[in-house]
C-alpha cells in the first residue's frame, strides 16, 4: 500500500480530538444530503421533461410538407427514409369553439380516413368514442374531455367551429356546425387547445386559405425532426416545411433552461457542504502538528504530506458523495410512493390542479456522472487548502508542543 495513502487511513482511524472528527464528519452528511437532493431533483426534472415530450410530440405533428399530397411521387419518395414512422394528408388551422355563450381558441386537426391511426396518442386516450367515428358520422369533431366539460358538451351535442378567413373586405368569420363523437384526455395542455375534425367536414377548396394543408410526418425520434426538416428544406427548395420546433421549441428550450438553473442552485448547495470540510480538515492539521513534524524530520517531503491530507480528505468526501448517489437513485427510483406516503401524512395533493397523477422520474447515467464528477471536484479543492497548509508548516513549531 501507498506510504501516504496508508498514513491517511490511520489518520482517520486514530484522532486525540474528537471535536474534529466530528465536524468533519458532519460535514460528509451534509455533503451525502446535498448530492442525494441534486440527484432526486434532477431525476424528477428529468421525469417531467420526459412526459411533457411523450404526451405533447405524440400528437403534435413532427414534420409538415405544406401545400402537398402522399399522391405525389417526389412526396412519396422524399419520405422514403427509416426514421419516418408514417407520414398522411393533413391539414391544421385556428379557430374558435363556442358553446352556450363560452368560447376556447383552438389548433384544428384536420385527417382523411386513412390518416388518424397517425394520432396514436390521442387514439390511446380516448375518454369516449374512437377517431375512426369522424368518418361515420357526418361532420363529427373529436375534442379533450376538459374542453369538452368546460362547454358544457355531451356526446351528440352540436358545436359550433369557427375560423376565420381572408377576404376582400379584411377578415371574416366562417362557422361551422360539428356533431361531438369522442372526446379524449392526455393530462397536458393540447387537451383544452386541439380539436380533430375530418378534412372532409370542411371546405376543401378554402382549407390552403385558412390553414396549412400538407403532409403530416411521424418520425421514429421526434428530436431528429429539426435536422430532418433542415435536409428537406436543401434537397426540395421550392418545399414549405415546419417542424414542431417552430411551435414548441421555446417550450422545451424553457425546460431545459430550468433543469440548468436547478442544477446550479443545487450545487451550490452542495458547494457550501464541500467547503465546510475544510473546517475539520484544518482542525486535523491543528491535531497532528506534532506528527507532521516527526514525518518531517525522518525525511518524509512536503509532497509526502500533503498528498497523506489531500488523500484523506478526498477520501471521507467521496464516503460522501457515493453515499449521497445511493440514497439519491433510491429515493428518485420510489419518488411515486414517498410522494404518495407523505401526501397520506398531510392530507393534501402535492401535485393538486396539474396534468400529473403522480411524480414522475428518469435517472440517466450521464447526470449520475456530472454530479459525481463536479462535487468531487469540489471536495478535491476544499481538500487542498488545508493539505497545502499542512505541507509548509515548519517542523521546528509542531516539535515543540
């Protein structure tokens, strides 16, 4: 074993001054609670960030070729490509839907019959009917269930539509009259904003003019969507193409510029632990002023000591660290049923008036490791400041205690 490593180990074993040890030793809790809170929060961000991702790109469309059909073959072969899922004529407008005086702006999604197995996620949260009853029943609409009670509508209730559109005269109101088929709920904000009609209950010959008409694409990981949008729009110029970056890109940028500023407060937090180290360390020093001086005198260098404070401070900080890791990927793995038992001891919901049934959480590799990584850095240089101190200090001082 390493001369300086084995002097640290017995340095941590043998102290004549408990008030020492265990300050230093409170400060390793606090430096696990710190990495454990980081990990639980970040983990948490994660799990959100990941649902609002699963719940609004599984909708939304990923890419749209405007003003096109599948029935062109330069469209056809464009999408011939192992990252498109699917791809279906498609149309999306704005407009407003207005019941008993209430009114919702709303996206109007607008599918042909062989085009609404494309919207999966709203397929799979249907609340009431199937989006394949908007092509048996005349003029059906399919709305989110919250929109759906906030109008006060019931399956078979008339709903008015109405969307705007360009004329001589500036802008006018167009309604038209809907029939409620379904209603689907996916515990995000598209429930109260996006309604599905059949392209068929509209007016086909004005749809390019109040919306866009084109077609829908699904890729098989919506986050290549800007990179493929950009490859289309260089290999077909004349082509108009949107992906959901352009309307949703702002939203996610905010989320992860959350998921930044948490990790920095947070580390801050474990920063301030890391250096409270530096306390109990120089207390160490204080105590073995007499042994430094021994070592000293036998020939061990100022190299020799230091690295003996260093390694020992390195050593309980990263007793620390990797308690805090553990403790952090248990409780964000059970963060669901601490939730749960917690909200049983207060009587209250933590997550009342939000889309969320329960808290959700994804522990990734990569933040186990920048956590690791940056407190450790952390806990290196507190642990230098007082091994450096105890390398210069003059023999002559400690011999004489």
């Amino acid at each position: 074993m390493n001369t300086s490593l084995w002097i640290a180990l017995r340095y941590l074993k043998t102290r004549r001054r408990q008030f020492a040890a265990f300050v230093t030793w409170v400060s390793v809790a606090g430096l696990g609670l710190g990495v454990m809170v980081l990990t639980v929060v970040i983990s948490v961000m994660n799990g959100f960030d990941a649902e609002l991702k699963g719940r609004i790109l599984g909708t939304v469309p990923h890419l749209i070729v405007e003003s096109h059909t599948l029935n062109e073959p330069e469209v056809l072969a464009a999408l011939e490509h192992p990252e498109v899922v699917n791809a279906f004529d498609f149309f999306i407008g704005a407009g407003m839907v207005t019941r008993n005086g209430a009114v919702n702006p709303v996206t109007i999604y607008g599918i042909d019959e062989t085009g609404w197995a494309g919207l999966s996620e709203i397929g799979n949260h249907m609340r009431y009917g199937t989006l394949s009853d908007l092509f048996t029943v005349p003029h059906g609409i399919v709305l989110g269930a919250p929109l759906a009670a906030h109008l006060g509508l019931l399956p078979g209730d008339s709903v008015a539509v109405v969307i705007t559109e360009p004329s001589q005269a500036g802008v006018r109101p167009r309604i038209n009259r809907f029939e409620l088929v379904g209603t689907y709920e996916l515990g995000a904000v598209i429930d109260y904003s996006v309604v599905v009609v059949a392209m068929q209950g509209l007016n086909v010959a004005d749809l390019a003019r109040i919306g866009v008409r084109g077609v829908r694409v699904t890729l098989t990981d919506p986050m290549l969507a800007p990179q493929f949008s950009a490859k289309l729009a260089v290999d077909h110029p004349q082509w108009r193409v949107q992906s959901w970056s352009d309307s949703y890109g702002e939203l996610f940028q905010a989320v992860r510029l959350e998921k930044l500023m948490m990790f920095l407060l947070l580390l801050m937090v474990v920063a301030v632990a890391a250096f409270s180290i530096v306390s109990g360390q120089m207390m160490v020093v204080s105590d073995k002023r007499s042994d430094i001086a021994i070592l000293r005198t036998m020939g061990a260098s100022a190299g020799t000591i230091l690295r003996v404070f260093l390694l020992q401070g390195v050593l309980v900080s990263s007793l620390g660290i990797g308690v805090g890791l553990v403790a952090g990927i248990f409780f964000a793995y059970y963060i669901a049923a601490v939730i749960a038992t917690a909200e049983g001891w207060f009587g209250f919901r933590f997550l009342a008036g939000t889309y969320f049934i329960e808290v959700p959480s994804v522990i990734k590799f990569a933040d186990l490791f920048v956590i690791a990584a940056m407190s450790w850095l952390l806990c290196v240089v507190s642990a230098w400041l007082p091994a450096h101190r105890a390398a210069l200090m003059n023999p002559l001082e400690g011999l004489h205690q």
